[in-house]
C-alpha cells in the first residue's frame, strides 16, 4: 500500500481543535478557526471529577494492593490529578487521557481497564503485573471535564502571578479568551494544556519565548502540564525511562482513505520530525533518545489487537495525519525524550451515537491499549516489523488538524 503523504499545515494564527463532543467555532480573536457546528450533545454516559476520585478509591480498595491510587498534583481550580499504579515489572507504560477535557472515552477506558488489571488473576494477568509497572493519569485536565471543553481554567493574570518574568509579556499563542454560544472562556479564560509540554523537562518559562507558535516547544505555565511532567521525571529518575507513552484523544468524524467507511479510531506515533533528519535538526540534542522504530512497533501492536477483533466497529482503524511538528504537546515533548509513543483519536460526536456506541468506543481504546500493555509484557511488540506500521490505513481528512 502506497503512503501518500501529508503535509500539516500548521501557522501562528491557528489553534487546530478537533475534539470530539467539541465543534470548533471560528473565534472573535481569529486564534481558533473551524467549522462551525450547531450539534448538541449529551454528556451524561460521562463521569465528572469527583465520581472519578470515588471510582479509583473503589477501584484501589478491591484490588487489595494490587493498584495504588495517589494524588500527583491539583488542576488550577484545586482538584486532585492522579495516578493509579498497577504492577511491578521493569518496563514502565504511562498513560494520560482528557487533557482535554471534553473527549472523554479515555477515562472510561482507563478506568475498566485498572479495575481488570487489578483484579484479575490469570496466568497472562500476573504476567502483565510482574512485566510492566502501568502508571494511568485519568482525566489530568479536571478543570476542562467540569466544563466540558478543551482549554483548562487558568487565566494569564494568574501565569504572571505564578511566574512575575513574564509580566508584560504576550499571552501565549495557545490562550483561548472567546466566547461562543457552548463556551464563555472570556469569563474563564484557559490554554490548551497539550501545547504547554516542552521536551527539556527542566525548562522554566522565559518572556522571550512568548508567544511561541505550533511548531515550538510549550512553556509549563499550566498546573496540569507541570503535574504530568513531574510524574514523568520521578518514573526517569525511578526507572531510567518511560519506555511507552499513550495519550487518549477524540477527533472528528472521518472516513477511511479510498473507501466509504467511517473511522473508529485513528493512531499515530508521529508527532515531530525525526531528530536525525534535516528537516529535524532542531532537535538534534534529542537524536540519540529519539525512538522511532518502537513507536512504529507500538502503533502496529495497537492496530494489531484492533484488527484480531474482526468485524466492524474495530477494523475500521486508520493512521492519523502525519509529518507532524507539534513539539508542545505530550506526545512529541515525551517522544524526544525516548518514550515509544502512541496517539488514540476515537472518533465523532456521542450526539451521534447512543450509549451502545459511546460503548464500543470504549472498548476499541481499551483493544487498542492492551494490545500494547501486552506486546510490552511478553516481549513481542519488539519483534515486530516496523515498517508494518506504514501500512496502515491513512484517513480521509482534507483540513487543518491538531491533537
Ligand atoms: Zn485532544
């Protein structure tokens, strides 16, 4: 299968906002164009914050031991962000969903799925806890769930008061301050946390490089950004790496390349350029950690297990846009620093579909996830060919994108 390729067309004045749940609206401050879109929707198959904290609680209590539940850091409004921890084993799998706040099947997946692999005891259950140490950060944007949208509650005032270098500074590029007729970010303004991640994990905010764009590293202005990448440094020190990275996302509805069939879930482990290559020199402080091959080897184990499961709803699996430059978001600052990483775009609008629906999309993320928790517990997902993973289906999308 030929891979065309597909240049992102990623400038200054765009915020790229495909959240699922979440129409994009063209803003009064010309930061956040899209299509607008007048769909309503119905959260209710979703859990907030505080059912979250009580569902760990539960779900650390009947484990017996298995998975412990710790406060990491607090959102800008005070709420807990977690981990829950499973297993013991030397390779190290962190996963984040909801960093924004309004694509939410990550949660729900991430929550089954610690229930399951605290629980259960089968010889391939053990096996995973005595492999692979599971660290999960469900919902690490609370703010945003309580509001049901993308941008956390934080406004620049309140990053000048945090870091007074930045006094007179522009805000930066990622600030959301509209209003439409779903979201009054006037009144509560906040940023896209997935563009406030910076590969050098020690960088602090300086004015100069405000108001970045896209293509540039974030600043960790936002709590959320800070508390992931704290847990990230204490698994580096603790462990030496964080082999696998997994971000949970939502996108928009889209089609299978060539073909009339909708998207269930799109994956991707391209997020900047390859560090050794020219169009990546800029990052070339990172060619040695940089690793494309086991990411390449972590989409195919996810599409893989995906593909094991047959039928339609979860074949329809496509690769997300690629040649990506996005060294702000989780995925590309974590990718520099060695991670093998993998992106989960599920598709579309709940409106769109009933609970049976918002179901089996929780179910193609958890698929998708174990296939690699597995692949790294037995040692497979190192054998595979990478190169497989430029089979995989492209997707039919013909816009500006972002993660
Ligand atoms: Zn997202």
């Amino acid at each position: 299968m030929g891979k065309k390729k597909k240049v992102a067309l990623l400038c200054s004045s765009v915020v790229l906002s495909m959240g699922m749940m979440s129409p994009v609206y063209a803003a009064p401050n010309g930061t956040n164009p899209g299509t607008p879109d007048n769909q309503q929707y119905s959260i209710s198959g979703f859990i907030g914050h505080s059912e979250l904290s009580k569902k760990l609680n539960q779900i650390e209590k009947s484990s017996q031991g298995e998975v412990n539940v710790e406060v990491a850091g607090y959102s800008n409004q005070g709420r807990e962000i977690y981990t829950a921890t499973v297993g013991s084993g030397d390779k190290v799998i962190l996963i984040q969903s909801e960093i924004h706040g309004n694509e939410k099947t990550g949660t729900a997946a991430l929550l089954n799925m610690l229930k399951q692999l605290g629980s259960n005891n089968s010889a391939e259950y053990q096996k995973i806890r005595e492999e692979v140490t599971i660290v999960a950060m469900p919902m690490i944007n609370p703010d945003a769930t309580e509001l049901n949208r993308r941008g956390n509650d934080l406004s620049w005032s309140e990053v000048e008061e945090d870091f007074p270098q930045l006094q007179g500074s522009a805000p930066s590029w990622n600030y959301y301050t509209y209003t439409n007729q779903y979201w009054d970010y006037a009144s509560n303004p906040g940023f896209d946390v997935n563009r406030d991640f910076n590969p050098d994990l020690n960088y602090t905010p300086k004015a100069e490089d405000f108001p970045g764009d896209s293509s540039m590293p974030g600043w960790y202005i936002t709590p959320e950004a800070q508390t992931v990448r704290d847990v990230y440094k204490n698994l580096m020190t603790e462990f030496g790496q964080v082999d696998v990275f997994v971000d949970l996302h939502h996108q928009g509805e889209y089609y299978v390349e060539g073909t009339d069939d909708k998207v269930t879930l799109s994956i991707s482990g391209d997020f900047v350029p390859d560090p050794s290559s020219e169009e990546g020199s800029k990052y070339s402080q990172y060619s040695d950690t940089y690793n494309e091959e086991l990411s390449k080897q972590l989409n195919v184990a996810a599409y893989d297990a995906l593909q094991d499961r047959g039928n339609s709803p979860f074949d329809n699996i496509t690769l997300y846009p690629q040649n990506l430059d996005l060294p702000g978001t989780a995925l590309g600052s974590f990718a520099l620093n060695g991670s093998g990483t993998v992106l989960f775009e599920v598709t579309g609008q709940t409106q769109s579909y009933g609970q049976k629906k918002i179901g089996q999309l929780v179910e193609a993320v958890e698929t998708g996830v174990y296939g690699i928790i597995k692949g790294v517990a037995t040692g497979d997902v190192y054998e595979i060919n990478p190169d497989e993973y430029d089979e995989i289906p492209l997707t039919d999308r013909d816009q500006d994108y972002g993660l």
